[in-house]
C-alpha cells in the first residue's frame, strides 16, 4: 500500500487534544500550547521540521459574504483550483484568503459598476485600499450580481497555510504532536482581526494539517554539544530538541531563551527547571521587563562568552537560533562575531569570516521567521 502523502492540497485532518494557555494573568500577551492526534495519519516527523495548519475563516466572515452573494451556502461550485464539485460553504470556510483582495477580482467586477470609483481605486491608491480593507468588506461594497459566483470563486486567492516548528519529540510522544500557538489581534483599518489559528483552535475539535521536513534544523545525532537561542515563540522548536536528546541520553545542551517578564511569560518553566536538575540541560535567561535596563538573549551570550567560546572552538559545538529574523537573530549572530573577536583577538571582518565559516561547516543552523 503506498504511503498517502500530506500537503496544503491533501491535508490529514487531525484531532485537537488540549490547548492550554502559557502565559499567566498579567501578561501582555497570550500563547497556547497544543497537542494533536497524528493516530491514522502514519505521518513520521524529526524535530526542527514544521507543521502547516489550515483553519477555518470565522463563521461570521463567511456568513458575511453569502447574505453578500445572497445565495446559500449549499450551493454547489466547481472552483478549478481543487477539481471537483464542492459546497460554496465549504469552499468559503477552507479554501480561501478572506483577507487578500487582488487586482483580477477588482478587474472583473469594473464593468458591472454603476459609477467609476473602483476604477478610480485600482488607478490610484489600490495599495492603501487593500492594506485597511479585507475581501469581506470589498465585496460589500463593490460586489454586483451581474459577476457569476463561480467567475467570482475561481478568483479567489487560496487560503494560506500558517507554519509552526514542532514542539515535541515523536521518539517521546508517539503519534501526538505538540505546537506552540502564538495568540495575537490586530486591526486592519477600522476592523478587528484575531489569530485564525487560535480562534479554530478555541472552537473546533479538529484541525487540517500537514507536515513540512526540514533536514537542515536538527541536532547532531551524537552527544555534541548543542547551544539553543530561541526567545519567545523561538522556544518551540528546542522543546522537541531537549525531549529527543534526553531520549538519547545526550546531556550536553544549553539553551537560551526568556521573554518580557519571568513571573508571566516564563514558558515551560517546570519541565526546562526539571531537565536543569536532572543535569540534561544548562538554562540561561532573559527577561526584557523585568529591570530598567532591558536584558536580551544576545546580553545573556555575551556574559558566557569565555564557556560558549571553549564549547564552539574545542568541543565542536553547534548553535541552532529560533524566532525572530528581523533583529533577535541579527543581534545574535554580531554577538557571536564579537565573542570570536574577544576570545581570538579578531578582527570584526576576521571574526565575521570565522561565524561564516561555522555555517559552512553546518555548525550554525537559522530557523527564523
């Protein structure tokens, strides 16, 4: 029998197991960690990979565009990008962007208005129009019945997959798989949107997914050591790390990590303190809000700078950094350049040369976003 493969086209629909809330009264902010069922499914993960999960859009969104439309939701449609026959319900709920609005439906629904303001919009200003607007409140305004709803669906963008490094070990956990849920709102013009990803997970019991390898974010397979950098949602993927190397009995981590401030946002605290403890794990730090002076993970490095630097240099270390491409990541890499230029009396162009060789020799692995 041949394995069934999982995609974005072909997900397996999975069971929701718990969702508990990480971050304690108080905090500014509010993450969830989940765990699936993968019973059925024969999917085979490695930590370091991804999931992909496909929510459904909020019931009112797509309540919103079928009184729009003014059709029912069990009206049958054919929308060339799936190939068969389908509910317009159905379709709305799982397989569209709700927030993208492109050129092509602004383009097919020109001729069918009664005055020139869309068009007008598309000359003018159609960036400033999509980035406050999202496709339920452009349909409001400028959908005619005149466009057939099966022209309209087949114009559509896909809905897009939201991707989240696994937080668990399959060696540990079988066939259940654990995320780490970034709970977020924000507004986009005068409307409100909250994470769709968490507001399917509050309110169904089961979730479409599918799992994305990535080879080039795992851990060593022997007991080398291992240096982890991953603040706040970064956190994720090194949960499943540290459960697969205390699997295999290889003690030698280090993982840096923290958020705004410990007494609320300290995640995993109890399991992280436990494998400390047991001797499996070094812990380091850093909580932005708890002092006048904000402390990062990058500060956290530099004060180990003479440890970190033996563990790369003699022990063959590697460094593995999770989360936030835009500055984290970026001020954790200098950090390493600054340590080689201390210890090694580098250079800052010699030092950047030395953590450019470390990602060629595979011993500097990115997993950031």
């Amino acid at each position: 029998m041949n394995e069934i493969k999982y995609s974005i086209k072909n997900p397996f629909t999975a069971d929701i197991l718990s969702l508990k809330q990480l971050n304690k009264k108080g905090s500014t902010k509010s993450n969830h960690f989940a765990e699936f069922s993968l019973e059925g499914s024969n999917i085979k993960y490695e930590v370091g990979c991804s999931f992909g999960l496909l929510p459904d859009n909020d019931d009112k969104d797509v309540a919103q565009i079928l009184s729009i439309l003014d059709i029912s939701g069990d009206h049958r449609i054919s929308p060339k990008k799936i190939g068969s026959e389908i509910t317009l319900s159905e379709y709305l709920f799982q397989h569209v962007n709700l927030t993208r609005v492109t050129k092509k439906i602004a383009a097919a629904l020109i001729p069918h208005q009664k005055d020139d303001r869309l068009e007008k919009l598309l000359e003018d200003d159609w960036k400033g129009y999509t980035e406050k607007h999202d496709l339920v409140e452009f349909l409001e305004e400028f959908y005619s019945k005149e466009l057939d709803v099966q022209e309209l669906v087949d114009l559509l963008s896909p809905m897009l997959a939201r991707f989240y490094s696994v937080a668990s070990s399959q060696s540990v956990m079988n066939d259940t798989l654990g995320l780490f849920i970034a709970d977020f709102s924000y507004k986009r013009g005068v409307k409100s949107h909250r994470s769709l990803t968490s507001m399917h997970l509050l309110n169904k019991k089961t979730i479409r997914l599918f799992h994305q390898p990535n080879p080039s974010f795992k851990p060593p397979e022997d007991d080398t050591p291992i240096i982890m950098i991953g603040p706040g949602t970064g956190i994720a993927a090194f949960l499943g790390f540290i459960q697969e190397r205390v699997h295999r009995k290889h003690c030698h981590n280090l993982l840096f990590t923290g958020d705004r401030n410990k007494e609320y946002d300290f995640y995993f605290e109890e399991e992280l303190k436990k494998h400390e403890q047991h001797g499996n794990l070094k812990l380091f730090t850093a909580f932005s809000r708890d002092s006048s002076h904000k402390v990062y993970v990058q500060d956290r490095l530099w004060d180990q700078k003479e440890f970190l630097f033996d563990l790369i240099e003699n022990k063959h270390a590697h460094i593995f950094v999770s989360g936030d491409a835009q500055r984290m990541a970026k001020d954790v890499t200098l950090t390493i350049e600054r340590i080689f230029a201390d210890q090694k009396k580098l250079s800052p162009q010699d030092a950047h040369l030395a953590v450019k060789a470390l990602k060629k020799e595979k011993r500097f692995h990115l997993d950031v976003y």
